[in-house]
C-alpha cells in the first residue's frame, strides 16, 4: 500500500472518532439539542463508521465487511428517522426506526461470526441459521416476558415486545461475542469487537432503563455510547488476528436451542389452549418452518458427501474400486488372514496400439466384468490404473490361491470387442499377509517374476 493511501486510509479511520468527539464538545457547551449536533453530525458519525468498515482491509472476509457496514448504517438509518421526526415532526413511518434497530441485531451477529471465524466462501445455510436464532429468540422472549411486562409497559403487545428485544438482544450479542472471543486466542481484533459491543450494549441498556422509568431525554451525552460502540466495532475490521474455525460449533448449538424452545412453545399452548398473541406465534412457526428446511439442506449435503466419497472411491472406467479405496484397505489388514493378488495384463498394449484406447477401454471393462463374477463376497476387486488390478482375499491362504487361479482362468478364452477376438493373458503376484507394512513391494515383485516366467501367478517367498 502507497504511504499517500495509507495516510488516506488512517484519516478515514480516525474520522468517525474526531466527529463523535466534536458531537460531544457542542453538546456539552450547549443548552439544548440542535438539528446541526443531534440530526447531522450524530449521524455523520454512524455513516463514516460504516464506511470505515466497509473500507477495511482485503485479508478480511468480504462478506463480514459488507455486513458490518450494513448493519451499521442500517442502525444510523433508523437514528436518522427517529431524530428526523423529532425535529421536523412526523415524515417517516414511526416503526420504520424500529425495523431499522432489529435488522441490527441478526446482521451484527452474522457479521461478528464471519469475521473472527476462518470462513471463506458463503453458505446460504449460515444465514438461514441464523434467522433461526433471531425468530427463535424473539419466541421466546415473548413467551416469557410478555405477559408480565404487560403489566409495566404501556402500548399494545407489539410495542412491549419492541421493548424486550432489545435489551434481550443487546445481551444475547454480548454474550455471543464474549464466547467467541474466550474461546479464541487473544487478539486485539477479537478484544476490539467484544469492547465495541460491549459500550453498544451498555449505552442501550442505560436508555430503556431510563425509558422505562420516563427519566430519559432525548440528546443526552450517554447517546454518544452508541456511536462510540459502532466506531470501534467497524476499527477492530482493520487489525489481523482472531480468526479461529468456531462458527459452525456455535450457530449449530444455537440452532438447536431455537429450535426446541419454538417447538416446545407451540406445543404447551397447543395442549393448555391458551392465547398467544401474534408476536409470540408467528415467530415460532417460522422458527419450526426455517429449521425443517435447514434439516433438508443438511440432509441432502450429507447425501452430496457420501456420493462424493463413494465416487472419490471408485474407478471411473470398469465401476470397481480405485486404487485409494484398495491401499485404504491394505493398511487395515493388521494380521487378519488375506491373500493380496496383483493382477497385470499380457498383451493389453497391443490391443491399444492396433485398435485404439475405446477399445482398450471395452476390454478392461469386460475383464473387469469376469474378474468380478469369480472374486468371493466380502473381498474386494480394484483396478489400480491402466491394465493392472489388485485383490484383497480375506480367508485362509488356500482360499487366495483358489481365487488366483479363478482369476487366471477368467481370461483363458478370448473377448469380443468391436468385431474383433482378442486374447490376452495376465500375470499375478500373490503375496500372503503376515502383518508386514510392504505387501504391495512384494506382490509387486512376484508379478514381474511372472512375467519374466511368460505369465501365471507366482508367490512371493522370503
């Protein structure tokens, strides 16, 4: 990076702090609140730390950049219309800055796991998780709550639940990130987010106890917490350290929380019939809704990596197994009594070179075939590459013997392939397992004994 752009980069950095410290300067100097400190320069603050975020470093995880700079202006947004309409009267839609204040809290948490975790690349199943959470904790803070802060809060149940949230919220985030960073190493990355999160959660827990108690005034010096929160949220963006692969152990755990309690809530006022108003019920079916098709996504990503690892197993051209597959089951032999077989071709090049590689391909897959209709059940028959193949016979040495000459005589007529006959014979090192580390070595060098000998099968001896 240039020194002209890193100077540019470091006054961008700083802006956000050097206003909020001008914010607060006027309004400890002043006798009220003003259009200019509390509309325009508050929110000055709130847009320069998105845009501090949205500026940090490429080593980050772009999508934990993105999202931190929307969730931080989507906050300013709902603070723009709440001071806007203070000021200018009513021109916003008065829940528009609520809307604005709840879409925080998913996208804050989303973003604080994507950047002090190790993931790359994104997964539309992270998110579905992750509006689990939100809809899930929202049930059950209705559930709980809402009845007896009816009794303290004025407003209909939709403006008491507005009220739970956050605080609710506020602690859930700080607990969450407070996990995460305990968890981890010690880093200044981890310990900026957690303080950003951590003066955020103070400030709002300060204002709804002071709301609740009708003492709050709107432009209070406490106000500038929030937006000292946000700065330094979006400045921990620009420090390395901290990432750690711990995303998938925390938002499946939560999940899961979301999910039974949702389910158990539904379920208990099934069975006592008792009302519950549309804040509490809607969540918690979306909440079951979102967690059945989670559960598809990771049922059919379950089916997508055994498929992978049976095809990562398997040979592509004859459908036996793949030479991964037959070492893997070589080295777990330990002393169980098997025969190893090593199987290679006479006379397959010749086929190659007269009449082409499609027909050499047909005629492994038909020797393919016969050597599969003679190897007993329980072993397993494997094409190691080009015209060699391999036999694991589990059982005593006769029976190993028996499958070795079963195989020699599966190519003693000749195969049709493309009108023509065609006659090959095959050379087989046979090497009885003792519980040595290098069978292959010595079927390997029985094999080319019996081709030196003009074919058959030879036996390894010591």
């Amino acid at each position: 990076m240039a020194i002209g752009t890193s100077k540019t980069y470091l006054r961008l950095r700083i802006a956000p702090l050097a206003l909020l410290l001008l914010h607060f300067a006027v309004r400890f100097f002043s006798s009220g609140t003003t259009p200019l400190a509390d509309l325009y320069i508050y929110n000055a603050v709130g847009v320069l730390a998105a845009i501090v975020a949205f500026y940090a470093p490429a080593y980050n995880d772009r999508l934990a950049r993105v999202l931190l700079s929307v969730a931080l202006f989507i906050w300013t947004l709902g603070s723009i219309t709440t001071t806007w309409n203070d000021f200018y009267g009513p021109f916003f839609w008065s829940n528009f800055s609520d809307l604005c204040y709840i879409l925080f809290y998913p996208l804050i948490l989303l973003s604080l796991i994507r950047a002090l975790t190790a993931h790359r690349t994104f997964r539309f199943a992270e998110l579905l998780e992750v509006v689990i959470i939100t809809f899930g904790l929202s049930t059950l803070i209705a559930y709980l709550f809402l009845k007896s802060a009816m009794t303290h809060f004025t407003g209909d149940s939709t403006t008491v639940f507005l009220s739970i949230v956050y605080p609710i919220g506020d602690v859930v985030l700080l607990a969450i990130a407070l996990f995460i960073v305990l968890a981890q190493r010690r880093a200044l990355r981890s310990f900026l987010f957690l303080l950003g999160i951590a003066i955020f959660t103070a400030t709002d827990l300060y204002f709804l106890f002071k709301s609740a108690s009708s003492q709050y005034n709107f432009g209070e010096l406490s106000d500038d917490g929030w937006l000292l929160g946000l700065s330094v949220m979006a400045e921990a963006l620009w420090h390395h350290g901290g990432e750690e692969e711990l995303s998938e152990r925390v938002i499946s755990s939560l999940t899961t929380v979301a999910m039974v309690c949702s389910g158990l809530i539904l379920a208990i006022s099934a069975l006592r019939q008792t009302f519950l108003p549309t804040v509490v019920l809607i969540p918690a079916i979306a909440t079951i809704a979102l967690a059945v098709a989670r559960m598809a996504i990771a049922l059919q990503q379950a089916r997508s990596a055994a498929n992978n690892l049976e095809l990562a197993r398997i040979d592509e051209l004859t459908g036996l197994a793949n030479r991964r597959r037959f070492i893997h089951q070589l080295t777990n032999l330990d002393g169980d009594p098997a025969t190893l077989l090593l199987l290679d071709l006479d006379g397959f090049k010749a086929v190659n070179d007269t009449l082409g590689h499609e027909a050499g391909d047909e005629l492994l897959r038909q020797i393919a075939l016969r050597f599969s209709r003679v190897t007993p059940t329980g072993s397993l028959l494997a094409r190691l590459g080009g015209d060699e193949f391999g036999v694991i016979a589990l059982g005593s040495t006769r029976l190993g013997l028996e499958v070795g000459m079963a195989l020699a005589s599966t190519v003693s007529y000749p195969f049709i392939v493309a009108g023509h006959e065609i006659n090959v014979g095959v050379s087989i090192g046979r090497v009885v397992n003792d519980g040595g580390v290098d069978l292959m070595a010595r079927a390997d060098a029985a094999m080319y004994e019996a081709k030196r000998s003009g074919g058959g099968m030879v036996l390894w001896q010591p």
